[in-house]
C-alpha cells in the first residue's frame, strides 16, 4: 500500500478524503427524499414528476459514470474530481433558486457530476492496494461514507420542516464547498498509468464486456443496490403518502436500512480479505433476501404497520453491506490497468439498472395496491443478485476444472 500523509497533495489521499467525496455523492442522492411531497405540492405538480428527480438522477449518474471512469484514467484522479465538485457547486445554487419542475430538474441532472466521488474513491483504492485489501478498504470507506446518507434523510426532513425544502440544496452546496476545499488539500494523484488518449479506453470496453467475471460481479452489484434503489423510489410514497408521515418522520425511518448497511460494511471490511470476495457476496446476498422476505410475510398477515415495512430494512441493508464492497472490488479487479475504466462502466450499468428499478417501484405504487408491489420488487432483486453470485461461483469452477 502506497504510504498516505494527510494533507499532503503529493501523497495519496487519507481515507478521510475517500470517505467524504463517497459520501457527499450519497448525500446529494437522498437528502431530499422527504421532502418529495412537500416539493410536488410547492411546485404544484403530481409526485410522479418530482420522482424524476430520484429517478432520472440516478439514470444520469449512469451516463455520468461512462465518461468518469475513462477521464480520470487519461488525465488522472485529482483533476476530475476538483472538476466534478466545482459542477455540483454551481447546480446546487440554481436549484436553491428554482421555481419551476423544469429548471429544478435540468439543474437536478447537472448536480450527477458528484457521482465522481464515487467512482473515483474505489478507482483511487485499487490504484493503492491489491484486490482482496482492496475489499476489505472499500468496505471500511462505504462504512464511514454510510454515516451521511444515514442522517441525511433525517437531515433533509427537519431542514424541510424548519425552512423548507429548499434548504436541502444549500446543505448540500455548503458540503460540497467543505469537500472541495479538503480534496484540494489532500487528494494526491494515485494514477501512475494514465491511458495514451481518452477513447483508448472506450476501444478497452469490448474486453470488458466480454468478460464473464466482469458481468457476473457487475450483475450482482446491480440486482444488490436494485433492491436499494427500489427502496429510495418507493419508501416516500409509502411513508409520505400511504402511513401519513411528516418529512422528518418518514426522514428517520430510512435510518433502519442505512443502519443495517453500516454494519454489514464493517464487517465486510473485517473479514472481506480473510474470507474472500465471492463468499462475502453469497452470505449478504442470503441476507438481504431474508430481509426482503419478512415484510411481504407480514404483510400477507395484515400487519401493515410503519414498523413492518420499515424495520427489516436494516436486514436488508446489512447483506447489502456486505456484499456490495465486495462485488465493487471485483468490478475494478478484472482488468487492474483499465481500473477507473471498469468502475465507471460498472457503475453506469449499475446505475441504470437502479434508475430502471426506482422507476418501476414508485410507477406500479398507488393507494389502492399499498406497499406490496414495491416489497415484491425488492424480493425479486435480491433474488437475482444471487443468481448472478451463483453465475460466478460457476465460472470459478469451470475454470479451476479446465486447469487441472
């Protein structure tokens, strides 16, 4: 591991820095999430079109992600990011100021550069470490990062209730102006190979997409944060709209899947390099789909309580938690040299299936179907993301098989 000095611009950055870029682009995802309501009644538009803001900003950190990825493997890690955070700035201050669906959502858009922070901070770890350290890093910056989006729905419900819901936008400005200042001071250059010119590494994405290792980690990442995703596009209509909650209610009750997702990134960055990435993946895959499993049994009992549908979300964020690190260092493990390459079409297909599933599980929600369908979609997700972890374990054994 290369050696790290805090504030010290010529040094990898400290995790610290990995932890707060990762987490301003989860803070500026769902900060908002309870005050979507109170927004569409502001703005005098049905929920369905403030939900684009969910949505559509998660299917444009898909588009975001393609280009993140190859820029900072030609021009490096450190300027992109400074990049992406002066974009996320200047969004912010437009939707402070909106008046109007259109403008907030265009600006909404432009505020996905900040999914950088993302991709850059699992980029910048393989840069420094080998694949199964790299896990175990990963774990612990998701865990810490994890610490901000799990306030900040609570956050953003009291902000809404105190001043409105504009007041999430200059949170996050205000945050982003501190993560800046700390990136220029810290973040040092980890790229040592940078790519001979940027579409090399668009002519570098056929050997990734034809690798079946490559799809498989990708997969099980995608149908993991499915499940998550379908949470955040659905969980506000259920709890805004079906159980009746106050912004800063509904804002607590996503502290039960945040929760879970912290534990289970502790322990994914415990014992990820001890245990190995593929099996970290089986057991949180199990764990989720348990988790998924208990609110549709209560359900079908006609215990359609708060605290049915919201507690076993921390069983779900807990398998989350420990498999999503480990399917993410795989991602960036497949082709070592194409590293920020392969984070950023992983992640664009990760989040495109994320978009797709939000979409989905807030357009089949209404008052006559209550909280069902979201319940079974976040089932099926979970479901899948295992198939797709037995999908590798196979090409493991293939490949072990064929060696010997």
């Amino acid at each position: 591991m290369l050696p790290t000095r805090f504030f010290d611009r010529t040094s990898p950055p400290h995790i610290v820095s990995l932890v707060s870029i990762a987490g301003l682009s989860a803070l500026t995802m769902n900060i908002f999430l309870p005050s979507l309501p109170a927004m569409a009644k502001d703005l005098a538009v049905d929920y369905d079109r403030v939900q684009i803001l969910v949505s559509g900003y998660i299917a444009m950190t898909a588009l975001v992600q393609l280009i993140i990825g190859p820029l900072s493997d030609r021009y490096g890690r450190r300027p992109v990011m400074l990049g992406a955070l002066a974009i996320l700035l200047a969004a912010s201050l437009v939707c402070m100021t909106a008046t109007s669906i259109e403008v907030l959502t265009v600006a909404r858009m432009a505020q996905t550069a900040v999914v950088a922070g993302l991709v850059l901070s699992r980029a910048i770890i393989r840069d420094m470490v080998p694949v199964e350290e790299a896990a175990s890093m990963i774990g612990y910056v998701t865990m810490g990062m994890t610490l901000v989006p799990m306030l900040g729905p609570t956050v953003g419900g009291l902000l809404s209730d105190a001043f409105g819901w504009r007041a999430n936008f200059a949170a996050i400005a205000i945050a982003g102006f501190l993560v800046l200042v700390l990136v220029r001071s810290d973040l040092g250059e980890t790229n040592r190979q940078k790519s001979s010119s940027f579409t090399a590494q668009f002519r570098a994405w056929p050997g990734l997409l034809a690798s079946g290792r490559f799809w498989a980690f990708t997969l099980a990442a995608t149908f993991t944060s499915g499940a998550f995703f379908a949470f955040l596009g659905g969980a506000p209509f259920v709890g805004g709209t079906l159980m009746g909650m106050t912004p800063s209610v509904l804002g607590l009750q996503f502290m039960f899947i945040a929760s879970g997702y912290i534990a289970g990134n502790f322990l994914s960055g415990r014992y990820a390099r001890r245990a190995g990435i593929e099996a970290m993946m089986l057991i949180g895959g199990g764990v989720a789909l348990a988790g998924a499993s208990l609110p549709i049994l209560f359900f079908s009992q006609d215990l359609t309580t708060s605290l049915a549908f919201f507690a076993p979300q921390i069983i779900v964020g807990f398998g989350n938690g420990l498999s999503l690190p480990s399917a993410n260092a795989g991602i960036v493990s497949v082709r070592p040299e194409l590293a920020g390459s392969a984070s950023g079409l992983g992640g664009a297909i990760t989040m495109g299936g994320g978009a797709f599933v939000s979409w989905l599980a807030s357009a089949i929600l209404s008052v006559e179907t209550g909280a069902m369908p979201l319940l079974l979609v976040m089932f099926a997700c979970c479901v899948l993301a295992l198939l797709a972890i037995g999908w590798l374990w196979l090409q493991r054994h293939i490949s072990v098989g064929a060696t010997r």
